[in-house]
C-alpha cells in the first residue's frame, strides 16, 4: 500500500500546537518553583515556606479539587484557588490579586521557554497549498494565537481555522473542538486529517469524531511510518514533524 493510497482523500489537516507545532520548554512545576524562588528571593519576611513545600501542598488542593471543579470553573480560576489555599495553610500573607500575577508569571516562563519543533515552517509551508491547515488545541486561544506569532506560523492558520475550548468541557478528548473544525471547514470527516502528540486527546479525540489522525511519538530514533486501526479510522505513526509530506 503506498503512502498517496493511505491518505487519498484529504482536503485539511488539523494541528495540535504545545508538543505537535512547538516543543514545551520547561514543565509546569519547573516554572511554578521559579517563581516561587523569584518571590522569595525578594521578600523581606523570613520563614517563608520552600518550594518543595509550597508545591506539595498546591498539588494536594489540586488533587482534591481538580475532579470537582473543573467540570464548572476555568483552569487559571482553579489554578489560584488552589494556590491560595496552599498559602493560607502555610501561613504566608498575600494580596488579593497575588495568586492571578503569580500564575501569569508562570505562564510567561513557559511561554519564554518554548521552541519551534524540528521541520514544521518547512512542512506547513509544503502542505498549505494543497490543504486547508488549521489549529484544534487545549490551549487558550490568546496563547496559540500568541505562539504562532512568536514562531511566524500565522500566515498558514487563518483564525477562523483556530479551534480553541471556551470552557473545559469542550476540550480534547471530546468532540466539540472537532465538531465545530468539521462544520466550519465544511468538510465531512473522512476528509480531514488531525495532527498531534497526545494519544488520548489527539488521536483518541479525533477518532471518535470520525476523523483519521496522525500520531507524532517523538524521542525515537526510527523513522518508520506504521498504520493501524482504532475503531472504523486510521492511525498513522510518525517520529518527526517532516515525514508527514512523506505520509501525503
């Protein structure tokens, strides 16, 4: 079976960003014990709890809340109950808007850190001829919309193609996001292709919604393209951002 065979058919391609489109720089916790450091290193007061305890602590909030609240409040409002329920454990004293400018701050470190996958401008700039490209994410629509600025990817990704959730309910794995890209290409299922690096959210999403997708396993040194069923739909495995002309 050759590769134009395996795909015959496509008129769009849907991408993930944070780990598809561009590689995370640092982890969530890194970036949250940095600027807890940054605080600290600048406060007066002494006794101030550690990084390692702060975090424990905020994951413990986190753990406890998560499957409750998320389902009826955003993630940066569960974020910063979380964080001040941590604080006021540990005793330390903050203003009302501390935990909002702390998580900024986070986001800000992340967002610094954060690169330009191997190949992607080459492959967008191959692929966006031929196809419609555009964007189903879990990110925040300002943060993709951000990200693909920084990188000077926006040119391929008109924003009426940007799918981004408004409430966590919408988010990959379920099949809202997919559902508004499908109605707004004006495309049945089987025509679009999506791109991502998360099995559960990309792939798993993407499937149930009809669609065929491709699963990015970067960190392997192969470069074999593989393909197997999940339900009535294809998966496609690729290593690299580059071997997806080749599965075209």
């Amino acid at each position: 079976m050759n590769n134009t065979y395996r795909t015959q058919g496509k008129k769009a391609i849907c991408f993930d960003v944070n780990q598809t489109l561009i590689h995370q720089g640092i982890h969530f916790e890194h970036a949250f014990r940095l600027v807890w450091e940054d605080y600290t290193a600048r406060w007066i007061q002494e006794d101030l709890p550690q990084a390692d305890q702060l975090w424990s602590k905020y994951q413990h909030y986190w753990q406890q809340h998560k499957k409750i609240k998320l389902a009826r409040m955003q993630l940066d409002e569960l974020q910063q109950q979380c964080l001040q329920e941590a604080l006021q454990e540990l005793s330390v004293p903050v203003h009302q808007q501390f935990a909002k400018e702390f998580f900024q701050l986070v986001r800000r470190h992340r967002l610094a850190a954060k690169s330009l996958a191997p190949g992607v401008e080459e492959t967008l700039r191959a692929l966006a001829p031929r196809y419609k490209l555009a964007i189903i994410s879990n990110s925040p629509r300002s943060e993709v919309i951000h990200l693909l600025e920084r990188f000077g990817l926006q040119s391929y990704f008109p924003e009426e193609r940007i799918f981004t959730a408004h409430h966590p309910g919408e988010k990959k794995p379920g099949m809202q996001l997919f559902k508004t890209a499908i109605r707004t290409l004006a495309l049945m299922p089987r025509h679009i292709l999506m791109v991502g690096n998360s099995w559960k959210h990309d792939v798993c999403g993407a499937t149930k919604a009809g669609l065929d997708a491709v699963w990015i396993q970067s960190g392997s040194t192969s470069r074999k393209i593989s393909q197997q069923k999940l339900g009535k739909r294809n998966v496609y495995c690729i290593q690299h951002m580059d071997q997806l002309q080749e599965l075209l």
